[in-house]
C-alpha cells in the first residue's frame, strides 16, 4: 500500500498546470542563453578570424587594424626557450634572442664587429646575388659598417667565406 501512496503524491505534483509553465518557461531560458553564447564569427584558426574581421572593416569603410605578427626569431626563441624549460634548463639570454643558425661567415662577421642584422641581411642576400662581384661588394659594405674592424687580410678572408657560402647556396639551389 505504501508503494501506491508513492506514486499517487508524484503524480498529483504533476497535475497542476503551474509546473507545465514552469517547466516549459525552464527549458526557453536555457535555449535563449545557449543561442546567445553561441559564437558569431567563423570557427577557426587565428588567422581566418582576422582575416573575417578585416574583410567585415574594409565593407563597413572601417580602416584596417595591423595583424599582429611574430618574426621567424621570435618564434624559434620561444619554442627553444620553452624546451629548456621543459628539461628544467634556463636558457642564456645575455645575447637577447637565440641564433636559428651559423654559418662560417656569419660566425666570422660578427666576431669581427658587424652588427647581427646586418650579418643576418648578409646571408639572406647571398642567396639572390648573380655574380661573385656583388658577393665581394657586399663584404667591402660590410667592413665600411661602423664598429667594423677589418684588416685587409681579415676582409680578404670573410670575402673568400662569403663565396665559399654563395657557391654553397648555388648549389643547392640548383640541384
């Protein structure tokens, strides 16, 4: 008998018509807030979101704010830096960034004086230079720099590393 008085007080909570809208009044607030937390732009990657928002400020007359950009360096210091830290080491920062890498002549150029942008253009230029004229105008440019300091001997080698690097560049290009 107990059983039966149960299950006639549960269904006389549900009777009254009060709980229906109640229920019903629930169940439209939870939709609402689920709609209005729904996202508005296009899911995706970082770029594809400020590429929507650019193209939505160029057709509104908007001018177009700057992506913000991260070089190849930065990038490369921080996946380094966060490794080291993984294997509970504490990378140098004396230098200010970590070097992607050194060739000869970039270790040469800058234990000679030359800044690290200007070894850096160095080596990038090498690889769109046509003839070895321009490779050896390149390093007398270098040696002109200020806190250069070359002997003539000095600039006759970082001129020879530079076209040991250029014929290098060269070559792998060509193959």
């Amino acid at each position: 008998m107990q059983i039966d008085e149960i299950i006639q007080n549960i269904t006389m909570l549900f009777q009254p018509p009060a709980i229906y809208i109640v229920a019903i009044l629930i169940v439209l607030i939870v939709l609402g807030v689920a709609i209005r937390r729904r996202p508005k732009g296009p899911a995706g990657p970082p770029i594809i979101t400020y590429m929507s928002k650019m193209v939505s400020r160029i057709e509104k007359g908007k001018p177009i704010k700057d992506v913000p950009v991260k070089s190849r360096q930065d990038i490369i210091t921080e996946s380094f830096e966060e490794k080291m830290h993984a294997v509970g080491l504490q990378p140098s920062t004396s230098s200010g960034h970590i070097p992607t890498s050194r060739t000869p002549l970039a270790k040469y150029l800058l234990d000679h004086g030359v800044a690290e942008s200007t070894t850096d253009a160095i080596i990038n230029e090498l690889n769109e230079l046509e003839s070895k004229e321009a490779v050896k105008e390149i390093m007398d440019a270098a040696a002109e720099g200020e806190g250069v300091n070359f002997t003539s001997v000095e600039l006759d080698m970082a001129k020879q590393l530079a076209l040991e690097e250029w014929m290098r560049a060269r070559r792998r290009t060509s193959s």
